[in-house]
C-alpha cells in the first residue's frame, strides 16, 4: 500500500502546613504508582526465556504460564523487541527458573511504557496500526514482510504487482518522511517509542493532535480521522484511491484500544 506519508506525567499534589509546603502521602503514592515499571496480562500466555515459538520450549526452565489479567511488577523498565516486550520481573513466577524473559505483545492489555502519552493518544495510534494492517507490530515493512533490525529505518523497496514502496513500522513511514522527523525530533534509531513520538509528530503536523486528546465522542473522533487522511491512505477521506475504513468502523477500534489504558 504506498501511501503518502509526510509521514505520565507523574502526578503531584502538595499541602501547605505551617511554613513550608509539604508533600500529601496520597500525592507520595501517586507519584510511586506513576513510576512504578509493570505489565498486564490481557490474555492468558507464557514468559519465555527466548522469542523462539513457545510451543518448542520446556516448562519451567525455559518458558513459564502467565494467567490473564495478572499484573507483574517489573525492576526496570519493559523493552520492545520486534513483536515481544523483554521483562525482567521483580519476583520469580512459581514454578519458574528466570525472571528476566519475553512476553508477546498481543497478550498484554497495559504496561508502564505506554505512559508517555495519554490513553487517548495510545489509542488513536493504535488505530493507525489497526487501519495500516501493522496492528501492534513495528518491525513490518510494505508487503507485510518483516526487518530485524531497529537501528535505522530499513531502506528497502518492496513490491506488489506494480506498487513499490519502502514504508516501513507500525505507522508505514516513508524514508524521506522518517528521515525528515528524525531530522526533527532528534531520533536516533527506529525503536517502537521513536516511530510513536514521529506518529505523534505527523498527529501535530496534521493539526489533530488537540483533538486527538480531547476525543469525547464520535464527532471529535472522525474530525481527527478525516484531518489524517492525507498522512494515512487507509483513513476516510484519503485521495489515494486505496481501500478506507469508514469514521464509524475506526471509531469502534479506538474505543476499544482506549480501555487498554
């Protein structure tokens, strides 16, 4: 699909006592809580001590069961690596030689790395990828065909029938259009979080990103989709003459991601 694509906060609150200004113990927890490094299982999975197909490793030695809805507290924080998030857990799961392992990122509902931006925003991006056809993944390239390698955008035309093109990530950039914002935004690699703060660049740059953080019903919502449509040829309104979803279909998606966050 070529398109054309020129393409938390911790939380503080203090109470005045006599003199001086003194921090509430519901503002100190607060700020623990907003630092604290965990994901959340959205479905039941395994942690595994490689990315290789859990069905070929050994229970307990090299992968262990993760049930849904269970939050792991982590000792730093979690790292994207292709479709994987690496964890290094606090605690060691029963039955469990390692605690520092992978975790499929399709099973996770939350995790603290997504608190750089607010729910709305995540959610909207994860709306790009759902209407890209990426969905969660950032090591896709045009064609759906996959790169290894984070360092820099990968730079490699791909074919179908008579469409070329070198986008790549999550968000399909272009190299012209990555180079451009990482000329911008300081961005050394292609990591999951530089191609999300370049999507949230292109969100800024299209004059939806105040839109995007305030979406309260549909209406705001399909002013954002129609705004990106000349950024992401999948978005309603798009010139290209590819296949769109329509505002009412990527709505019901964005308000599904949002209850991720």
């Amino acid at each position: 699909m070529i398109r054309k694509i020129l393409i938390v906060a911790s939380v503080f609150t203090g109470v005045l006592t006599g003199c001086g200004q003194i921090e509430s113990t519901d503002a100190r927890a607060m700020t623990a809580e907003s630092e604290e490094q965990f994901i959340i299982t959205g479905q039941n999975t395994v942690l595994k001590i490689s990315k290789d197909d859990s069905a070929t490793l050994t229970f307990g030695s090299e992968k262990c069961n993760l049930p849904a809805g269970r939050k792991l507290t982590l000792s730093e924080q979690p790292r994207y690596d292709a479709n994987h998030y690496l964890v290094n857990l606090t605690e060691t799961l029963p039955d469990c030689q390692f605690k520092k392992g992978y975790v499929f990122v399709k099973h996770i509902s939350k995790t603290s790395l997504r608190s750089e931006f607010t729910a709305n925003v995540r959610a909207f991006l994860d709306t790009i990828g759902y209407a890209e056809g990426t969905d969660d993944r950032y090591d896709i390239q045009f064609t759906f065909t996959r790169f290894y390698s984070y360092a820099d955008h990968p730079r490699q035309i791909r074919c179908s029938g008579s469409l070329c093109s070198d986008a790549a990530g999550r968000y399909q950039f272009l190299s012209t259009t990555w180079d451009n914002l990482a000329y911008r935004l300081a961005l050394r690699d292609f990591t999951p979080e530089s191609q999300d703060k370049a999507a949230v660049q292109l969100l800024k740059d299209a004059g939806v990103y105040s839109t995007v953080m305030n979406i309260s019903s549909f209406n705001d919502f399909s002013r954002a989709a129609y705004g990106v449509a000349t950024t992401w040829a999948s978005f309603p309104g798009s010139p290209y003459g590819q296949p769109t979803y329509s505002a009412s279909q990527l709505y019901a998606k964005f308000e599904a991601f949002v209850q991720r966050y």
